[in-house]
C-alpha cells in the first residue's frame, strides 16, 4: 500500500510540474507554423516557464518564452502575441537595450509586471543617471532582472507602446 501511495504523489507531482510547464497549444502551433524553430530553441532557466498575459491590450493573451538562436548560441526572448502571427525577439543575437546588449545570459528572473507605471532613468553625457521619467503603463509589461545576493540589482522592462515592444533599463 505504501507503495502505491509514493507511485500515486510521484504522479500527481510529474503532472503538476508538467501542466506548469506546458505552453499553450495556439503558441506551440503558431511557432512551428512561422518555422521559429529552425531559428530558436526554446529553453526554459527561470520559472516560470513562460509568461501569459494581454501584453498589447488586444483582449487575447500574449506569450513569451526564453530562447536561445541556433546559430549565435545567444539567449533572449520571444514573444508571440495571441490570435495573431506575428512575433517579437528581444536577444537571441539582436540588440534591444540601446547599450549594445543582444544576449540575456545575465537574466535570473522574470515575472508579468503589473503596476501602472514606472521610471525611465535619464542618462547624462557620461553615460550615468540624471533622472528618471514617468511611463504611464496601458497594459501589463515583462519584467526580467538580475540577481544578486537575493536581491535584484538591474534588468529592463518590455512593454508595448503603439504597435511595437520596447525595453527600458531597470535598476542600477
């Protein structure tokens, strides 16, 4: 009996870990009909596994996973908008910071980001912080961050604004 209980939690574990890991099939579907994986792997270092929101306010929820190109070897992430065919790739060998970063192999965290606003920081001339501007934010954004001693210490975070994904720097 004893063992058919540790079978049984066994199980109720490995579909547990499995359901939070299964992606949704309409973006299983859409990767393979765009051939995005002849490009990218997906990969899945954080959990997450992947982030399920309305990241552009179409009524229909948007995913985005981490991936890694094929060819570079280079991390980032993509984002496929539900009920559409069309995707966004933040790393994976392509800059999306403005600093020239085209790899997320520093990400060690990542969650939906879901206050209204939040702060732009200013860069002076040499290239530290002046300011920060207010973003008034329409739809949840991803947060992705790095982490130090427990604590997070920079990331960006990707929002949409008019028809397109845009990252701003977070943290120090």
């Amino acid at each position: 009996m004893k063992a058919i209980r540790i079978a049984l939690l066994f199980t109720v574990m490995h579909l547990n870990a499995y359901a939070e890991n299964a992606l949704p099939k309409w973006f299983l579907q859409t990767f393979n009909a765009l051939k995005l994986e002849q490009q990218y792997k997906i990969i899945q270092p954080c959990k997450p596994a992947f982030l399920e929101a309305d990241f552009n306010g179409d009524h229909q929820n948007d995913v985005v996973v981490q991936i890694i190109d094929l060819k570079t070897k280079k991390r980032g992430l993509l984002i496929i908008n539900g009920g559409q065919n069309n995707y966004f790739v933040f790393g994976g060998g392509k800059e999306f910071t403005g600093e020239g970063f085209s790899d997320t192999n520093w990400l060690d965290g990542w969650r939906v980001f879901k206050n209204k606003q939040a702060y732009e920081p200013i860069l002076g001339a040499d290239g530290g912080m002046s300011g920060s501007k207010k973003i008034i934010l329409k739809h949840p954004a991803i947060s992705i961050f790095s982490i130090e001693e427990n604590d997070e210490i920079s990331g960006e975070l990707i929002y949409w604004k008019g028809n397109k994904y845009i990252s701003i720097h977070q943290g120090e």
